[in-house]
C-alpha cells in the first residue's frame, strides 16, 4: 500500500507547486501530502490494536498545525509551540515498528515534542547571533535548526530507530506550518527525506546499514547547519574567524562523542560532516562575488585530517596473533568477515586424535549486539578452551571457561555499567561456562549443542564450528578453528531491550595444541 501512498505523495507534490503563489492552497496542498506520507511511513508496524491511534496521532500534530496556521497573529507567536504535546495521548501503548519494539513512553513521546520546540532554540540563538556578530536572523536560525535537528536526528534513530525520526519531523513541520515559516517547512520536509530514507532501506533487501546510521544524518545536517550559520553572519571580520572555527568545533564535539561510544559519534559523523559542508557549498548563495568565502575550504581541510581523525577515534582492538594463513586474514578482526564459517575446512586424521587446550596468544572470542544502526562490538580477552579428538580425529568433545570480569566492549564507561549488577554481575558470576552435550558432524562442521551458563543460568545454546589451520608452532602441532554461534541474553538473568538487542553474535578463531 504504501507504494500507491508514495506515488499519491509525489503527485500531490507537483500539484502543491503549481499553488505558490496562493498561501493557502498550497499550505492545505502541502498539509495533505505530509499526511500521505505519514501514513505511507505507518506501513511499518505490524498489526497492532495500537495503530490507528497512533496514526491519527500523528495525523492531528500535522492538522493541529493547520489550523493554529489560521489563527491570529498573536496566537500563532506561540500555540505552534505547543503541538507537539499531543503525542502524549499513546501514552502506553505498544508496537513493534520495522522490528523495532516500541513502548510508547514519555521519552518516545519527547521526539515530537522537541520537534515543535526547535524553532524556538533557534529563535533564541539568532536573537543573539544578530546582536554579536551581526548576523541574519533568519539565515542564522535555519543554519541553528540544521545543527539542532542532525542531534536529535541521531537521538531519535539510536532511541526509537526510524520511527523516532518521523516523530521528530512531525512536530517540527507542525510547528513551522503553525508559525507560516517556509524556511522551517522546507527543514521539515528535509527531515522527513531522511526519515524516508530510513524506512526504505530497512524494507529494502541488501540495504546499506552504513546510510542507516543516524551518526552519519547527525553529521551530515551539522557540516551543513554549521557552514550555512558562518554564511549568515554578515561583518567581515567576525565571518573570517567564525567561519573555520565554528563549524570544527561543532563538528569536533559531536565527532568526539564516539569516544564515549562508537555509536554516538566517530568517522560516520565526520564523513557526514564533510558531505553536510560540501553541500552547504553548492546550496548557498555567495554574499560577495569578488571575494571567495573562507568556509569554503572547511570540506578540503576535514578531508585532509581524515585518517588522523579515525586514528584518534578507532577503538581498541584485540592484540592477538593469528596463526592463519596470510591468504585467509583479511582482516585480525574475524567480526569484518561477513560469515567465518566461509573459510575452507581442512581434515583431521588419527594422529590428531587426543586432548588440546586452547593457546590464549593466538585465540579471540568476540561478539556483536545491537540493532543494524547502532552496532555494539567486544570480546571476551581471558578464557581457555578444552577439546577432545577421537582416534579418526573426530570432535567428542567441547569445553570452553571465559572470565566474566575480562568481557570488554573497548569502552571503559560502558564496559563498567556492562559488568554491574545492571548486566554481567561479574563480581557474583566470575565464571561463564560453556559445555558440550552433543556434536554432531555436519559435512566439513560441527553443530555442537551444549549448556551456556551465564549469570547464573544455564540454557541451551548452539555452537558452529569449523577446522581451517594445522600450523608447526615451535616444534609442535597447533589446530586452528573458527566459529560462531547467537546467545539470546535474556535466557541469562537480563531484561529485554531492543535498543541494547536482546540477540548477541559470537565468533571466534581459536589455536589449540595438544
């Protein structure tokens, strides 16, 4: 349905353009596209008894701005601020939106609400623009909206994933219909672009989970708010400065904030910067014809600090020596490989048959969870595995010991709330345990089902593994295998959360020698 919705959307669009020059035919015009856009993006939750709720919800935002649109003057100064508010009536309910669940709180709620208030911030912030640096309000405030919007474009899709995105365009075209702001309508319709964009690649097949970052949205909107605020400001002297010095600030605080979490911030923000800048430069009308304008070497000097920045902002990997061939290490994080199981099997013979202990040296443990958006990676840097090989070299037996107090995800703060009571509870459950209790071999594999237990309870859990490498290693034999398998997290003492991911992928590439 939601093709005939888009079609119906582009097609209203055409006809809106003919309307112009008529403010209130093209302001009805526009209104009823947004709404057919709306609930083309609804097409994303499943069936739910909360749904049309939730539609005509976000439906009254958009008509509630409408209608303060043609109210007075006086009324319009400050009711469109407001509208946001109505997205506290689903108050409770629940949906699941592209696989997404979606509880329906306050803080789901905040989106919409922070959407119709950003005209507002902005407001503010050229009051003092114009007063210190004699820049246009206007021009200002749409440069601040930018910068405002690519945070809580991020926030949005990192909290809500894309539904949070179109909560956050609602409120803001809602408010800039009520407030008669062109400028604020055409930010509104960018921002429901990227919430478009969002949707389509989750629904497409083979979609770029890279476009579907909202750190990259975040940089792109700031590279090209933060250029398009230097542009605004009219003294000379004030642009020279401003117009380096505000942008990489702008950029470099919201870059940094990857150091915190990769997710938050790091290259996908600064390579969105650099497109954001680059835009700003071809959309931007040139205030001066005879001088060029300073900013417009900011995209050449963040391409030129490109890998200083990633050098900076790339998270600690795992110092381990691989002991596979140079042809089969792509890459020393076996996590980049799209399925380690690719690699080729090699077979075992009776002089492999006994038992084998895993060499910590040349063995990592690693792990992802999350959404598609918002990827968490770690590893688990201390554990010993314990094999038995039959007389025809066949796995009978697998046991694996890892240190719970050594799972890291590269990030000290993180890492620290992740071994609390809130998560791992390392200090009551030192030990995660992982035992074979049947294997069976499966073409060149092993399908090993076993009991994992982790904080404290045991559950069943299925481990893929595979032979790749035999290896002399100081005079003797060393087996390498690699591996994965999927632990639901919430079969082990934890809640739920579909921001966190309930599902974590394991992998591994593990030396063993007898």
């Amino acid at each position: 349905m939601e093709n005939y919705l888009g079609i119906g959307v582009g097609i209203i669009a055409i006809i809106t353009a003919f309307f112009v020059r008529a403010a209130f035919l093209f302001k009805t015009s526009l209104s009823i596209a947004i709404i057919c856009l709306i609930v083309a993006l609804t097409n994303g939750f499943e069936d739910d008894p909360s749904l049309e709720m939730i539609c005509f919800t976000l439906i009254g935002i958009i008509a509630l701005g409408y209608l303060i649109s043609l109210l007075p003057e006086k009324i319009r100064k400050i009711a469109p601020y407001f509208v946001g508010l109505l997205a506290l009536i689903p108050i409770g309910a629940k949906a699941t939106y592209q696989g997404f669940e979606v509880n329906w709180t306050f803080e789901v709620a905040a989106f919409a609400i922070i959407g119709s208030i950003i005209p507002l911030f902005a407001k503010i912030k050229d009051w003092f623009a114009e007063r210190w640096f004699g820049a246009d309000k206007a021009e200002f405030g749409t440069a601040i909206s930018l910068i405002y919007l690519g945070i809580f474009v991020f926030a949005a899709s990192f909290m809500v994933s894309t539904f949070g995105v179109i909560l956050l365009a609602t409120g803001f075209f809602a408010a800039n219909l009520g407030l008669r702001s062109n400028s604020g309508l055409q930010l509104g319709i960018l921002v429901f672009a990227v919430a478009w964009i969002l949707f389509a690649l989750n629904s497409l097949d083979g979609g770029s989970d890279s476009l579907m970052k909202g750190n990259l949205w975040m940089g792109i909107l700031a590279g090209l708010g933060s250029l398009w605020a230097c542009k605004s400001i009219k003294t000379q002297k004030a642009r020279v400065f401003l117009s380096l010095f505000l942008p990489l600030l702008i950029i470099g605080i919201l870059v940094s904030f990857g150091l915190v979490n990769e997710n938050f911030g790091g290259m996908p923000t600064y390579l969105g910067a650099v497109i954001g800048s680059s835009l700003a430069l071809a959309l931007i009308e040139q205030p001066e014809d005879a001088k060029p304008f300073h900013g417009m070497l900011l995209p050449l000097i963040l391409i030129g600090f490109t890998n200083p920045a990633d050098t900076c902002l790339q998270r600690e990997k795992l110092k381990v020596e691989t002991l596979l061939a140079s042809s089969d290490k792509k890459s020393n994080n076996i996590s980049d490989r799209k399925d380690v199981m690719s690699m080729p099997a090699i077979a075992l013979t009776d002089g492999d048959a006994g038992a084998w202990k895993s060499v910590a040296a040349n063995s990592k443990l690693e792990f992802e969870v999350g959404p598609p958006a918002s990827r968490t990676s770690g590893a688990i840097k201390d554990f010993t595995v314990d094999l038995q090989l039959d007389k025809a070299g066949v796995l009978r037996t697998l046991n694996v010991e890892m240190e719970s107090g050594s799972l890291t995800t590269f990030n000290d703060i993180r890492d620290e709330s992740v071994l609390s009571d809130e998560f791992i509870e390392s200090e009551k459950y030192p030990k995660i345990v992982f035992r074979s209790r049947k294997i069976q071999k499966v073409g060149e594999d092993y399908k090993i089902t076993g009991e994992l237990e982790f904080v404290g309870m045991k559950a069943e859990t299925v481990v893929n593994l595979r032979f790749v490498s035999k290896v002399d290693k100081d005079g003797s034999a060393v087996l390498v295998f690699v591996g994965k398998s999927v632990v639901d997290r919430t079969k082990h003492n934890m809640t739920s959360d579909s921001k966190i991911g309930d599902l974590v992928d394991v992998t591994f590439e593990v030396a063993v020698s007898r």
